[in-house]
C-alpha cells in the first residue's frame, strides 16, 4: 500500500502532536512572564501613589511584595523553558545528534541572575543612606 503525499504517517503524527504541544506550553510561558510585567508595572504605579501621598501611605500590598511575586512568575517561566531546552537537547542526543547546550547555558544564566533578584527583594534591607553626615564621619575618623 502506498502512502499519499499530504497524509501524516503515525510517527509524523506524533511528532506534529509533540511540537504543537510544546507550542502550547511556550505560549503559556510566555504569557506568565506577561503577567509578571503586568505585576512589576503596577507595582510603579504603586509605587508612584505612595510618593504623591507622603509619608502616610496607602493600604494594599507593598510595592517590594509586588516585584517579588513578578520575579517569582518570572522565575517559574523561565524553569519551564529551561525544562523545555533540556528536553529538545536529550531528544537530539538520542536521535545521534549533537545538541547545541548553549540554550541550555544562558537559561541556567537566566535563572540564577533571577534567583539573585528574588533574593535581593526577599532579603534584609541595606542601612539606609539618609544617616546624619556627622554620623557618618564620625564612622570614618579612627578612634585614637
């Protein structure tokens, strides 16, 4: 029996049903690293009322808790393509081929200049710069 030019062939079927649902997940992805934009904007807007109303500030969410939860979005989409990349190498490499890891590479670069971020945002905050200049001095001149 011949195969018609145009009829997918159960493997090629297979395959067209793999890449569309990578497709899909990319997708997704994508749109959870939309929504941590979405986030990190309105965070400046936030941001933005709390300068414009002075030192009484506004109820609601800080903020810092904002931007953490965009780089927590962002972190998760990002463990996705990462999973996505490693998968796309191990079936070139079983397939005798040799996967290029550069991907690979810059997405586990990715992560962790994202994972620093995170912690930056979640961990303590530096002193404040606003000390008294004398303060200040006074740590610099040495004790004698």
């Amino acid at each position: 029996m011949r195969e018609e030019a145009g009829t997918p062939t159960a493997a090629s079927a297979a395959e067209l049903a793999q890449g569309l649902a990578l497709l899909g997940e990319s997708q997704a992805l994508l749109r959870q690293i939309m929504a941590g934009l979405v986030l990190q904007y309105h965070s400046l807007d936030v941001e933005r009322c709390k300068l414009l109303a002075g030192p009484a500030s506004t109820p609601g969410p800080q903020p810092k808790d904002m931007q953490a939860g965009a780089s927590l979005l962002t972190l998760n989409a990002l463990f996705g393509f990462q999973r996505q990349a490693q998968m796309l190498a191990d079936q070139a490499a079983q397939a005798g081929g040799c996967p290029d890891r550069m991907d690979i590479n810059l997405g586990a670069i990715s992560i962790l200049i994202t994972l620093l971020r995170l912690f930056r945002l979640c961990g303590p905050q530096p002193a404040q710069a606003s000390a008294p200049l004398e303060t200040a001095e006074e740590l610099a001149e040495p004790v004698i």
